[in-house]
C-alpha cells in the first residue's frame, strides 16, 4: 500500500515557474520509481517525466526536457517537479504515480496515484 499526496499547484502567468511536490507513505520509498502525468480537460492523461528508484534513470518527452525538472529526496519521501517557462498548454491537472523500481511511460503500469493538483497558466 502506497499513499501519494501531490501539492505545489496553482494559477501562474506564462513564462512563469511552479515547484510540485509529491509526499509518500505507507511502504519504502527508496524502491520505488516515481513519474508525473497530466491531463488537460478533453484529453487522455500523458506522460511528463520520471525517476527510477536509486535517481539515476530520470526520462522527459522531447516537449518537457528543456523546461521541466523531476527530482527526488528519499528522507522526506518526496519528488518534486520543477516547471520553468510555463505555457498555457501546459494547463492540466498533474499527477504523481508510483511502481516498483523501474520507470515507465505507460499509466496502467503505475498501480499507485495522488489525487492530483491543478496547475493553470494564464496568457
């Protein structure tokens, strides 16, 4: 049993930055990989980025790479997403998600989720 809790969202101007945060509980941190997605109103949740357990595999999209940032700090049991430059397009709710070990692009091999946290950027 995994339980993830994501905060850090809000409502930001374009060219902006937002820090998400993403807190754990419930079993080792240390062995789990850990990813963010997102879904924008009409659309199917996507992929952003994720770090395997020991940190050193992180994986973006080509569309996220120059401007997000996925990192982790095992004592606190939290990741954290870091978004420079936002765009309006990047309007969605972000999710955090957790598997064992490995990092994955996939949403239905991630069986633990937060609830997820709105971020709207504003032209």
């Amino acid at each position: 049993q995994v339980q993830l809790v994501e905060s850090g969202g809000g409502l930001v101007q374009a060219g902006g930055s937002l820090r998400l945060s993403c807190a754990a509980s419930g079993r080792t941190f240390s062995t789990l990989a850990m990813g963010w997605f997102r879904q924008a109103p009409g659309k199917e949740r996507e992929f952003v980025t994720a770090i395997e357990y020991s940190g050193r595999q992180i994986y973006y999209t080509d569309s996220m790479k120059a401007r997000f940032t996925i990192s982790r700090d095992n004592a606190k049991n939290t990741v954290y997403l870091q978004m420079n430059s936002l765009k309006p397009e990047d309007t969605a709710v972000y999710y955090c998600a957790a598997r064992d070990y490995w990092l994955a692009t996939a949403r239905n091999v991630y069986p633990y989720w937060g609830q997820g946290t709105q971020v709207t950027v504003s032209s």
